[in-house]
C-alpha cells in the first residue's frame, strides 16, 4: 500500500518522463526519417518533369554509352571531349524517356516492325544507317544494303557459333541495339515534328494580319546631338565616380600574359627507311596469318579495329 502510496504522489513526475521519452522517441524516428529522404535527394542527379534519375542509374547509363562509343571506335580508351559529349547523351535522353516519349505514348504514335524493316533494309532507310561507314560500300561510299542484311543475320543467329566467334560478336550486338533504339527514336521524334506542324495552321485573319504588320510603314522625323558637340567642361564627373567605375570593370579589360616563342617547325614524313621497315612488318603479318589457326586473336593484337566474323559484299 505505502508503494502505491508513493506512485500516486508522484504520478505527474512519471507522466512527464513518459512523455519526454515518447517524444525523444518520435523525433529521432523523423529525423532519421528525414535524413534518409535528404540522402535520397543527394543521391539524384538530374530530376525531369518530376522523375529522379539517382547516382546509380545515371553511371549505368553513361557506362553502357562508353562501352558503345569504345566498340564503335576500336579503341577502350576515351578523351574528355568523347566523355563530355557522352554526358550530354545521356543527359538527353533521360529528357528523351521522361518528356517526349509520354507525350507519344498518350497521342498512341508508335513504330511498326513493318516500318522498322523499311527503315533497315528496306527503301527509307534510316539516317542513322546512313552515317555508318561499316554498312557503306568501300567504292562508291553509298549505302550497301547487303552489308547491313549480313551483318544482322550473323548477330541474329549468335548462338550458332562456337563461343569465341560469339564473344566476338556480342559487342557488335550491343553497338546494334544501341542503333535500334535511336533509329526508333529518330523517326518517333520526326512524327511528334510532324504532328506538330500540321496540327499548327495559321487561318485566314492571322494571315491577313501579319501582311499588314509588314506592309506598314511610317515617316517620323528626328534630330541627332552627338556627344562630340557637348563641350567636356559643362559635365564634371567625381574622382570618386571614375575610381569606382574601374573597379567594376577592370576584369573586363584584363590582358592575358604575353611572351616570345622561337620554335623550329619541321615536317614529319615517312623516310625510305620508315617504308621498308613497315613492309616488311606487313610482310611478317601476312605469313603469321597463312599459317595461324586463330585469325580472329591475331587481328585483335595487330590491328587497332577489333576482328569481326562477318561477310561482307564487295559491291552494291
């Protein structure tokens, strides 16, 4: 009785604690709360009409692009022009996914397999294809349909392969479903432009208007008081003034450093030597390939483009 005597004497006091704790309780559940969220929005790296693009996708994107630019050009290093311009594509097309590609899907604008193989290797071929040197013919540096045509029938029936001719063929895969998918981009945006211009139709009082705007003329007289005939003794200007004018805009004026370069310019060409030596490294190649049983590993380590096992026509 005397213990619960003195528990309702000192009820209050207990509440108090409880609710001290309570709230202790619930405030670090909201700022641990809120701190994941603010983690969250450190995380992003772009956010476009309302959709957040995190740190993770955005590197797996600019990954995947770098690969398709290191296949693209033989070689698995890129300077930082190649690396700013990849940003930039990945940049855009995230603007691609979260701005255009909704709007198309709402209006129902899609791409037919029937269109998509017209534009491969059918009659409207995609500008995409066009700029590729591998689908050109080496003669007349036109468009050779039959080289595309090969080409998607090796990666189509990959599987058939032994596995190394397969782990050749894949990166050639990967640089084809990038294309694909920029090719279906391409003709979806000149739809969308399409759409646009024909949806936009001036009627016959707007154009009626914007005649008259530019047949309007008017006359208007002037006079002209050039500075030159204001006497510099009726305008007095504070040191003060001037002093501050040229702190504002002495960065304006700066001059770069100068200096005096003497140099030799000497042109660098092959010499005789320089030929015979490259002959006769050629000449080595040459008998290495009659005689290897691995032509695919001894192009990739002599040729700076990487070997492909593909048939290709030698004309149109």
């Amino acid at each position: 009785m005397a213990t619960l005597e003195k528990i309702r004497k000192k009820a209050g006091l207990l509440v108090t604690v409880v609710g001290i704790a309570l709230f202790a309780f619930i405030i670090g559940d909201l700022l641990n709360s809120g701190s994941s969220f603010l983690n969250r929005n450190q995380n992003n790296v772009v956010v476009v009409n309302g959709n957040a693009v995190d740190y993770q996708d955005y590197m797996a994107r600019e990954n995947e692009l770098t690969e398709v630019y290191q296949i693209q050009m033989g070689t698995s290093t890129l300077n930082e022009n190649y690396t700013n311009q990849i940003r930039q594509v990945v940049y855009e097309d995230i603007i691609m996914e979260n701005i255009l590609e909704p709007r198309l899907e709402k209006l129902g604008m899609h791409i037919t397999s029937e269109e998509m193989t017209d534009m491969v290797e059918g009659e409207n071929i995609s500008p995409v294809l066009l700029q590729l040197p591998m689908f050109q013919n080496q003669q007349t540096g036109t468009f050779d349909r039959n080289a595309i045509i090969n080409f998607l029938n090796q990666i189509k029936n990959i599987d058939g392969f032994p596995e190394a001719t397969q782990a050749q063929l894949m990166p050639y895969k990967t640089l084809w479903m990038f294309w694909e998918k920029n090719i279906r981009r391409n003709r979806m945006t000149e739809k969308y432009l399409t759409l646009l211009n024909k949806a936009v139709v001036a009627n016959s009082l707007e154009a009626k208007d914007a005649f008259n705007n530019s047949a309007e003329s008017s006359d208007i007289t002037y006079v002209m008081e050039p500075f030159s005939s204001i006497a510099d003794t009726t305008v007095v200007i504070p040191a003060s003034e001037i002093e501050k004018l040229y702190q504002e805009r002495k960065e304006m004026f700066r001059q770069s450093e100068t200096c005096v370069i003497d140099y030799i310019a000497v042109d660098i060409a092959p010499s005789q030597e320089d030929y015979n030596k490259m002959a006769k490294e050629m000449d080595a190649i040459r008998a290495e390939l009659e005689t290897t049983d691995n032509v695919a590993a001894l192009t990739n380590e002599k040729s700076e483009r990487k070997y492909m096992n593909a048939f290709f026509s030698v004309s149109g």
